[in-house]
C-alpha cells in the first residue's frame, strides 16, 4: 500500500509518501523538500499505487504549479501538471487518479475551476479562473473556498510562477485584489508562512465581518508555529501558539476563525495539556474562553463539550456546533454571558421527527440557521432556521423549516440532499444542493 504522511523532528522533510510492500518494509518515495528531476515539491496530497510498484503523486512543485508526478523505481517525472495543454485546451487542474497495471495508464479527473459573483438575477460575473493571472506575477493554480460579509467577498488562492505561491484576496467591480500573501511580515519580526493550514479543521479559508479580515495561518519569527491574525488595515496577531489562553495554559494550534463586530475574532483552539478543545474569542480589548472542552453546557441540552465546529459570529452573538459525547451533539447560541441550546439530539424538529446530528451553524440576520439529520420525520434532512430569544432561557426556540429532501427543487426534480448553509444580514440563505444523486454541487439556491 501507499500512503501520505506528516512528519515531525528536526532536518526532516514535512510530509512524504510512503510504500509498504506485502512483505518488505517501509520505504519513503518522495517527500516534501527533496530534489527530484522536477525540482523540490513543496506539497504532496492523494497518492495511488499501481501493480507494478509505480506511483502517481498529486503534488505542488516549487513553481506552485499543481498537478500530478508519477514516481518509479526513485525516479520523479511531471506527469500532467496545471497549464499544460490536452485535446481540450489547457487551464485544467487535476485529481481523483485511479491506477491498475503500472501508473503510465492512469485515469484521472481534469477540472476548470473559476470563482464567480452573482450580484442579482442572471447577473454573474467571474473573478478568477485556474491559469489566469492573479498578483504578484502568478497565475491561479488552486482557488479557496469565498466567504462573504456584508458586501465584501475574500477568498485564498495558490499561485504558480510568481513572487508568493499564496495569496488572499477581495473580489471587487473590477475583479481580485489581494489582500495579504504568504511571506508577508506580521508584527515586528514575524511573516506568514502557510495561509489556511489549520490542524483541527480543513475548511481552508478566511472570514470577514466589515474592514476586518481574519484567518489561521503559520507563522516565523514571532515565537510559536502558528496563530490567528486579523486584516483591518496592515496584518497583526490576535492569538498565537505559546502564548497564554484564557482559563489557563498556551495555545497550542488553532482551527479555522469567524469575525464578529469590533474585528473580535472567535476560534476554536487546544491550549494547555488537554487535548480537548475549547472555543475562545480575541481582539483589541482582550480575549475570553466562551466555553471550555470537557465542561457542562450548563443548557437544556445537557451534556460535556467534547469537540467543536468552526463557530460563527455576528457582531456580539456567536453560533457553534458541539459534540457532547456519543451519540449526542447541539447547536448553541452564544452572547455576553448568555449561552442557549438552539436544538440538541433527540429533540424534536418541525417535521415530526427527532434530530440526530448536525453541521456547523451560520447566522441569517438575527436567526441561527443549520443543516440537520433527523430521525423519524417526514424527510432525513433538512435546512432549519432557529429564533433565539431576547431574553437568556432555556425554552426550546421557534424553528422553522428552510427546505427538506422531497420538496419540489425544478420542474421534475426535488432536493435529494444540502450543502452547509450561509446567511448575510438581511436574513437570506444560499445553500448547495443535490438534485441528481451526485452530491450536493448540483445547484446554488437562495432562499430569501
């Protein structure tokens, strides 16, 4: 078999790719940082073993061009990599390899990828598109996931051939300017390394509230590994490993943030020595854990916090999922020293059923939106809008139903399955949906 890795210690490369033989031992293949007939690669990610012992290799090489290497017997080759050209043209990003016999017969996905904004209906407009220029002398070899607030729009990309292989963002009228880019100084003797390279999530991709950009990044120069850093106006450190967290200990490595007002940023973070997590919030006035792994929820949905989704936030207020043991998990609401349960397992949901699980949540002008599995209803799944109250209590809130499997989507077809949702201040949802059985990438809806 073969496999990728991660690797920790000093003069060791990062991360490899690794083959075990039936009855052999274990032998790296190539690894991050290594000289190879292709130069160093800065990236590995999916990797598939042929019969014959040969590999392809889905990498970034150092020009942070992505694409595809296939190494035989110590030998690495390009295989097809971002910009070269096929029957079809060129621009195509590749993926999803599959091998049998030897890796010179393998099949794979190629993807032209672009960024759009719609500003209204039928009005579309593209931003950014895979092998199109981008900043700093680079081309667009990877675009990250948008995020939206208010009427701004960042997103991260990967950059081939440039001066910064990663950049952040804003699309505007006249297309992207970017905002930050790796190696850029943070603080006095620090610089960003790796944009969106959180170890508790893999959401890769900033959030913004107003002028205030935040995001997960590693770090140099500043005394830990990693942080979070906050964009209004030049970049500075909200919270970093090694430095103290609320309720006791470091921090030691952070998940993907959410901006509220006032550029305070809420994160979920692992500090001192347990390894379970806790949710925080930071900014210019201070910082605050807002609930602590391995607490009571001290709400109607009882339970330990256990683990936690990226939050969201909308200035005080902040929305989390938690899992609170087996089985069992909540949708929370959180503002000053109030914190209420918006739904929890086993309670009831507008369709007669009982929720079992469900996403990270997101706000919708005052209202907490969720995607939920549920049990025993009149469909599996579905989009719910929770109304907290104004006053604390642990009253149950009103829910309403967004959209469920089996409700009519087009002429002909019915939504078979949701993405996560987003919300803006005006209280619309937009959501992914699956109207063909293929995953939930078949449409973009907007529930106003």
């Amino acid at each position: 078999m073969a496999f990728r890795a991660t690797l920790a210690g000093r003069g060791v490369p990062s991360a490899g790719v690794f083959v075990a033989a039936a009855a052999g031992p274990l032998g790296a293949v190539v690894a991050v940082g290594e000289p190879t007939e292709v130069g160093k690669l800065v990236r590995l990610r999916e990797v598939a073993l042929a019969d014959d012992g040969s590999v392809l290799v889905r990498a970034t090489l150092s020009d942070g061009a992505p694409g595809l290497v296939r190494v035989r017997a110590g030998r690495v080759d390009r295989f097809a990599v971002l910009g070269d050209a096929n029957d079809l043209g060129r621009g195509f990003r590749f993926a999803d390899v599959s091998v049998r016999e030897s890796a010179d017969t393998g099949v794979f996905l190629g993807l032209q990828e672009g960024l759009f904004v719609v500003d209204g209906p039928g009005r579309v407009r593209r931003v950014a598109a895979l092998d199109h220029p981008g900043a700093r002398g680079g081309k667009y070899a990877e675009l990250d996931p948008p995020v939206a607030g208010g009427d701004r729009v960042v997103f991260g990309a990967n950059l081939a051939g440039g001066r910064s292989a990663e950049v952040l963002f804003e699309a505007g009228r006249g297309g992207a300017r970017a905002l930050v880019h790796g190696g850029e100084r943070v603080g006095h003797t620090g610089r960003l390394v790796d944009l969106f390279g959180s170890s508790l999530d893999d959401l890769v991709r900033a959030s913004v509230a107003g002028s205030c950009v935040a995001f997960e990044t590693s770090l140099t120069g500043v005394g830990g590994s990693s942080g979070i850093v906050a964009l209004n106006g030049g970049p500075r450190i909200v919270a970093r490993v090694g430095q103290h967290a609320p309720g006791g200990g470091t921090y030691r490595e952070f998940g993907t943030p959410a901006v509220g007002g006032s550029c305070q940023v809420v994160f979920v973070a692992r500090a001192g020595t347990s390894d379970t997590p806790s949710l925080f919030r930071a900014g210019a006035g201070g910082s605050r854990r807002l609930a602590a792994g391995g607490d009571e929820t001290r709400t109607r949905v009882g339970g330990t916090f256990r683990s936690f989704e990226a939050p969201a936030a909308a200035g005080s207020r902040v929305a989390f999922h938690a899992v609170l043991g087996p089985g069992r998990e909540g949708v929370f609401f959180a503002r000053g020293g109030c914190r209420m349960a918006m739904a929890g397992t086993g309670e009831s949901e507008p369709g007669g059923g009982r929720f079992t699980s469900f996403s990270a949540p997101t706000f919708a002008g005052r209202d907490v939106v969720f995607r939920a599995s549920v049990v025993g209803g009149s469909a599996p799944s579905g989009i719910y809008r929770a109304m907290p109250s104004g006053p604390c209590t642990q009253v149950p809130p009103p829910l309403a139903t967004v959209v469920a499997v089996g409700m009519p989507a087009t002429p002909g077809n019915t939504f078979l399955g949701f993405g996560v949702p987003s919300g803006n201040r005006r209280g619309a949802v937009a959501f992914t949906a699956d109207l063909t059985g293929a995953g939930p990438t078949d449409a973009v809806v907007l529930d106003q």
